[in-house]
C-alpha cells in the first residue's frame, strides 16, 4: 500500500528510543503468512521501540483501533511472535476478558506457526485443552492463553503479557499485577481495547497519559475521529441527538470521519455494512466503535437530557382517570422527599409529581401525606426503594395499614432504563414540575451489573422527584390489566 493511503493514528506517542525492532517482528509475520497493513506496521514498529543497551524503551505499550481492524492479528500477534522466536522470552501471557477472545487468538497464532515449517519445527508441544491453550517451544519457552479472572493479575507473570479487550480491566487487577513484574528483566505489558466504556477506568487512565504525551514509561497508539460525547463536531454540538439520518450534520454521518478510527474501512470492512450498522446500533455503541468516542465516565453521563424530557410535557387541564400508582423516596439524610403518581393516559404513563418537600416528617402519621392519598385513592399501589433513606419510615406506614411494596436494586435498574426508553421513543407524558428538571440536570448514572443502571446519589445533586418518577413509572408498567381502571385521582 503507498504511503499516502496511511491513516495515521490520532494519537501517536513513543518515548525517546535508540531503535526499533519493528523490522523483525514484520519480516518474520510475513514469512508466517500475515502481511500487515501500513497502520500495522507503525504500530508494531511503535510498540517493539527499544532504548539504551536495547531495553524495552517502556513498560506499556498499548494500541486502540476499533474492532475488526487488525490490532490484535496485525498489531498485538506479530509483537508476541516476535517475542517468543526471535527475542527469546522465557514466558509470554496472552490474556483477555473473554475465554472465546483469547481462544481465538490462540488458534490465530497455532494456524500461523503450523503454515511455515522454519516455525514449527521450533515448536515442541502445542496444548490444546479448556484453560490450558499453550505453544511451548523446544528452548522451553512457553506462550499461554488466559481468560482474566475477577481476581486480576495475581499470579500471571512473564517477559511479556497482553492484555486484550482491555477496556475491561479494572484498577484493582492492575494494581495487583504490576508490582509482580519488578523482579522480572526487562518486561513489557501491551495493551489492546477499542474505545472505552463508562466503567473503563483503568484505559482511561492510559489514554489521558498516551494523549497528553511525555510520559516515560508508555508508548500509545490510537486511532479515532477527532471529538468526542463531550465536544462533538456536530452542527448543533451538544444538542445534538445524534439520531440516525434525523440530525444534519451529525457527525457520526459523516463518513470522512469513518476512516480514521477504522483504517481497515474500504478494504476489509465495507462502507455499506458500516452505514447498516448506523441504523442498527444504539448511538452511543455507533460512537465507541466506529468514531473510537470513549464513552463518558460513569459519573458523568446523563442518560436522560433535560431537553428530552421537556419534550414530554403536556399541560392537562385536568387530571387523567385511572388508578393512580405512588412511589415515595427520600434524599439522604431525610432532607427531602417526593411522591409520583403515574396513570394511564392515552395508552401512555402520565407522570405528575403529587408532592415534595424539605424534610420527610410531613409523609408519616395518621395526618401525613401518605395516609391522605391512601385514603382518597382506595387500592392504590404505594412502593419504595428498599436500600434508600425511606425505610426508616416503612415501619410507621405498616402501622397504619398501608403496604408499601420494596424495590430491590434489580427492580431499579429496569425501572431506569424503562424511564429511559419512555423518554427516548416520547412513549411518555408528565406534568412539567421544575424539581424533574432541576432532578435531571444534576442526575447521573450508577452502573449495577447485568447493564442495569440506577440513580447515583453519591453523585448527583438532589435526585429525589427524579427517582420517585422512575419508580412510579415501572410500578405502572408491572399493574395487573385489570387494576387500570378507577376513580380519578
């Protein structure tokens, strides 16, 4: 491929180096069978940087390209080949998230060895079995295959370790691996991710010192389109919704965009199999995987604007018949509280915020707001969080007959994404309350496993109406058919 076809990372950083062995390990792929790319080629030449008395020039090095773009085949595989035949490395560790990733880069580097025989005749003993995968040559150097395990880095060791799919590792695990690579001579660990995740942390970490650049012990490259969820280059910036084919000049549209986190586009991937992808991925995996847009830390995102949730307003001239559904919550500390009711309404959830206050004081009692609805509206269905700050009144409330049913995490989480989705499609109405909305504008996500979110309050400002609005809207969502009819409320 000319020169001029390179599509030079975004982010290109390596220490100041003596030389490299880049040479080599392409030399020696291509007598396997595996001709890079040009960007394949920088990177390896990047990553395999030597220093004084040719030591690895640093400690890390890590290369970022979206998926299906060759930086685990042309980038990350030729680096260990390179290792294990012609550098001499005693042990090399190949790990990934996944058991199914790293069983297929096994098999990737097994089909290249076993094609050219001045390789395998090296080879002494290739090991096949479940969590075992391993080539070991007759110099008993030894290349294993590893899924990670919950525990982390505890335990691996080597001249060299992957660490595929890294945007799933975690700070604790590498804090526990690198101390244990101090008494090895001259390791290196090479990192491979598309763009992060909200929880990747750790690859945030490196991108923010691979970016910034200058940093000694790292050497980065990454490819993406310039911008980000933050700041994107898009007509309307951040207003924009990004909505397939409804937004001009959204930048995730933009197909000259495309190419520079995808170097693989117009030869190994199809610009028509990318556009199908447009309309058929969410936006925001649209984003990470073909512009390399990290997503934003979990602290941080919002996944219901203020905007969107405006659009949902209607101005009722009175309320909407039906059973009501009430679901209370209490800030922290009990310095706030709120109750949502949420009915029925045209074949939509109508929401309305029935109170809020300082304090919570005023939702128990025989005289307090939750026994007033619960005698107005007879059968009405009453829930609460049963992790948060309002079960110090349930006992109250149970003394005066009213069941209060509990959400567990799990309920939460699809209670959240159910608001979320409602907003999204407008497949929601509410009564345009300034506590939602000042709830929302400083409301972030808490990621609870199984991709379920909820609240954070540890996070967000006070988020009580907010909450209370969720969980009103999926108590609704889970009411018997026959329950939906009643008096007005």
């Amino acid at each position: 491929m000319a020169e001029a076809e390179l599509v030079r990372p975004a982010h290109l950083w390596v220490p100041e180096r003596a030389g490299s062995y880049g040479d080599e390990a392409i030399d020696l792929a291509e007598m396997a069978g595996r001709t890079l790319d040009a960007e394949q080629r920088l990177a390896v030449d990047a990553m395999l940087s030597y220093g004084p008395g040719g030591r690895w020039v640093a400690l890390e090095a890590a290369v970022v390209q979206s998926r299906q773009n060759g930086k685990t085949s042309g980038c990350i595989l030729p680096v260990v080949l390179a290792d294990l035949f012609l550098f001499d490395a005693d042990r090399i560790v190949w790990t990934a998230h996944l058991f199914r990733t790293a069983r297929d880069a096994f098999a990737d580097v097994v089909r290249l060895i076993d094609g050219c025989a001045d390789l395998s005749r090296r080879v002494k003993k290739v090991t096949y079995a479940n969590g075992e995968e391993a080539v070991e040559l007759h110099s008993g150097a030894r290349l294993e295959f590893l899924a990670r395990s919950k525990g982390g880095g505890r335990g691996l060791g080597g001249k060299r370790l992957v660490m595929d799919e890294a945007l799933f590792l975690s700070a604790e695990s590498m804090g526990a691996l690198i101390p244990t690579l101090s008494a090895r001579e001259d390791p290196q660990i090479v990192y491979g991710s598309s763009a992060g995740l909200g929880s990747s942390d750790y690859l945030r970490s490196l991108r923010d010192r691979g970016r910034k650049g200058g940093d000694p012990s790292l050497i980065w490259v990454e490819w993406c389109a310039p911008g980000g969820w933050d700041d994107p280059p898009c007509e309307r910036g951040r207003d924009c919704t990004h909505a397939a084919g409804a937004e001009p000049g959204c930048a995730l549209d933009d197909e000259s965009l495309w190419p520079l986190a995808n170097p693989a586009l117009g030869r190994r991937i199809t610009y028509e199999y990318v556009r199908s992808e447009r309309r058929a991925l969410p936006v925001a995996e649209f984003g990470r995987e073909r512009l390399g847009w990290f997503d934003l830390p979990e602290d941080e995102q919002r996944p219901i604007e203020p905007a969107d949730w405006a659009a949902c307003f209607v101005d009722l001239p009175e309320r909407p018949e039906g059973t009501p559904c009430f679901f209370i919550d209490c800030s922290p500390g009990l310095s706030s509280a709120s109750i949502s009711a949420a009915v029925l309404r045209e074949g939509r959830p109508h929401l309305e915020l029935a109170d809020y206050r300082a304090g919570a004081a005023w939702l128990e009692g025989p005289g307090g707001r939750v026994k007033e609805l619960a005698d107005r509206y007879p059968g009405a269905r009453f829930a609460a969080f049963a992790a948060g700050a309002v079960s110090a009144l349930l006992p109250g409330l149970e003394e005066l007959g009213i069941r209060v049913e509990l959400f567990t995490a799990q309920d939460m989480g699809r209670a959240c994404g159910h608001l979320e989705k409602l907003v999204a499609t407008r497949g929601i109405t509410h009564d345009g309350r300034p506590e939602y909305e000042a709830a929302l504008a400083g409301a972030v996500k808490r990621f609870v496993g199984d991709d379920l979110w909820t609240w954070s309050r540890r996070k967000s400002a006070d988020i009580s109406p907010i909450v209370s609005a969720t969980g009103a809207a999926w108590l609704l969502e889970t009411q018997p058919a026959y329950d939906l009819l009643g008096s007005v409320w």
